[in-house]
C-alpha cells in the first residue's frame, strides 16, 4: 500500500449508537471521494468503545453492521483497507509507548475528556482520559500523512501532532507529523430536534437523528417532527438554525446551489419542505440499505475482506512498531 507515491489518510468511527445521515454527508462521503486520489485506511475503533459500558454481543455485531455500512456506502476493500482496531495489536502497543511521551496537563485540556465524563459520571475511567494518546498511536502506527477532522477533532489531531514531534526530537525522525484534512465539501447536519447541536450517531433520544438504516416511515416521522423556526419563508439563516439544517440536508442531497435551492421553495410551506426532504432522503438511503442487506446476509465475505485489511494494516503496523521498539531501547525479539 506504501509502494505508491500516494498519501496515506486514516480516518474512523467508534462502533456506538447509529451510523447516520450526518456520518455520511460529514465523513463517509468524503472518505468515498478520497479512495482514487490516496491511500485510505478506514478504521472500526472498537477498542475506542470499551471507554462506555458495552454489552458484549451487541458490540460484535455493531462492528460488522459498521463495516457493511462503510461498504454500501461506497467504500470499496479493492481500493481501501478497511480494519477493526482489535484486529491490530499494534494499536495497543504503540499507545503505551505514547503513553510514557504524553503530559498529564495536555490530557488535562482535552475538552472532549471534559465533555463525556459529564455524560457518564460514574464511569470515568483511565481509557476516558487517555483516549487521545490511542487516537494518535491510531494515526502515527500507519504513518499517516493525512487525518479528515471536524471542529471537535482538531484538539486531539494537534496531540498527536506534538507527540509524534517529541518523539522524533528525543529518538530520531520516527514518525511521520499528519496534517489535518479540511473537506472541500461537508455538511455539519445538526440534530432535528436540537438544531444548535451537531447530530450524533450516539444521541439517546433517536428523533434527534436519521440513521442510514431507518425504514421509510421513520425518516418521514422524524422529519415531520423536526424543529424549524418562527417565521414563514423557507431561507438559509444562521438566526433560523432549524429551518437552515432542514435546507442543508436537502442542499446536500440535491447537489444544487444555495440559489436554486431558496428558489425552489419560494411560496412553499414549512410542511412541503418536509415532505419534499423526507421523500429525497428515503430515495438516497434505498440502495444504501439495499446493499447492507445483501452484505449483511453474507458474514463469511464480510469476515474475508476484514481479514485482507487485517492482514495488510498489521505487515504496515509491524514496520513503525519495530522501528520503535528499537529506538527506545528494548531488545529486538528472535523469531
């Protein structure tokens, strides 16, 4: 996969809640768009899971549900690695060693830590707080030249920049520093029913979301049900954010230009947007869940192309854990 001058982007999502239309049109449809153009490594972060209480066999089959769904949404394992995290020790192993590089006063900062340990107060765990060193051992192992992020991943992306920097200035140039990779295109859909918050694929109450999955009358349920604004002319207007997140799902649908899409809606009501959305919205998840089906039906291919992902992301993270163990001092092991 190095052998080609092509950057390696790494990017994942943590196997919770409900992949939904925002993971899509804010990363997914991104990452589809990228798999020409680099080397991609899409990641299941499993391990990243374990920091919330799981239920076992629920946590299995969420990771297989996510890899379907990474599928059917166009993520091809001939032109990308796809790979659940556990299946590569060397995540692990490379986060201790990040581990002993990373000041408590940095994890201190970390607003997300601050964030989910207001959420489960009594389960704030050590993984909780450290959850940022794996998340650059996740990136530095691959030696990742790009990372997609949002907003709310910039503080740990810049961690991870500092960390592979101060390794490579106390033992040698190591790591490669990733750069951030802003998307020229990507929605930040916001919840139906909270719109001044981003819509999360974890949100307890699920008519805040539209999952990929969600049958036909659910989309139209939730859509109905979702909060606009006083007022009565359908606009793009930060002051108006539920009418404007409204717009840009169907923007982001459409492919249309802000212009047409106002145009479009001029003289309508709040209700004929809603339909008109809810209508677009299932026509762009059938094939989407069409797809999934089929994958799902098919556990012996899915575990095939988990194994070809595994199997390349460990020859990839064997070479940086290596290099690494031989810099900081520890007897190479004989085989």
């Amino acid at each position: 996969m190095n052998g080609n001058n092509k950057k390696t982007v790494l990017s994942g999502i943590q196997p919770s809640g409900h992949l939904c239309i925002g993971n899509y049109l804010g990363a997914i449809r991104n990452w589809v768009a990228l798999q020409d153009s680099h080397n991609c490594i899409f990641l299941v972060v499993d391990l990243h899971a374990l920091t919330v209480r799981q239920v076992p066999s629920e946590l299995r089959n969420r990771c297989l549900s996510f890899v379907a769904q990474y599928m059917a949404c166009g993520i091809d394992p001939e032109k990308s690695l796809i790979v659940i995290q556990s299946h590569v020790s060397q995540h692990a192993e490379l986060h201790w060693i990040l581990n002993t590089l990373t000041y408590m006063g940095e994890l201190n900062r970390m607003t997300q830590f601050k964030d989910k340990a207001g959420k489960h107060e009594d389960n704030i765990n050590a993984g909780l707080f450290t959850y940022p060193v794996l998340m650059a051992a996740d990136i530095l192992i691959y030696q990742a030249d790009l990372v997609p992020v949002g907003h709310d991943q910039k503080q740990h992306l810049e961690l991870a920049r500092n960390i592979a920097q101060r390794f490579n200035t106390r033992y040698s140039e190591t790591f490669i520093v990733p750069d951030g990779l802003i998307p020229k295109v990507g929605a930040r859909i916001m919840s139906l029913q909270a719109p001044e918050r981003k819509m999360s694929k974890s949100d307890e109450n699920l008519n805040n979301l539209i999952a990929l999955l969600d049958p036909p009358d659910v989309i139209v349920r939730k859509i109905k049900r979702a909060v606009t604004d006083s007022g009565s002319e359908i606009l793009f207007d930060e002051k108006r954010p539920g009418i404007t997140n409204l717009l840009n799902i169907y923007l982001s649908l459409s492919g249309q230009t802000k212009e047409a899409v106002e145009e479009h809606f001029i003289g309508k009501q709040y209700s004929e947007l809603k339909s008109e959305l809810s209508e677009r919205v299932v026509e762009f998840l059938k094939p989407i869940q069409r797809q999934y089906s089929e994958l799902m039906q098919d556990k012996a291919y899915l575990n095939s192309i988990l194994k070809k992902g595994a199997d390349t992301a460990r020859y990839l993270a064997q070479k940086t854990i290596s290099k690494v163990y031989r810099k900081v001092g520890f007897v190479p092991y004989k085989r």
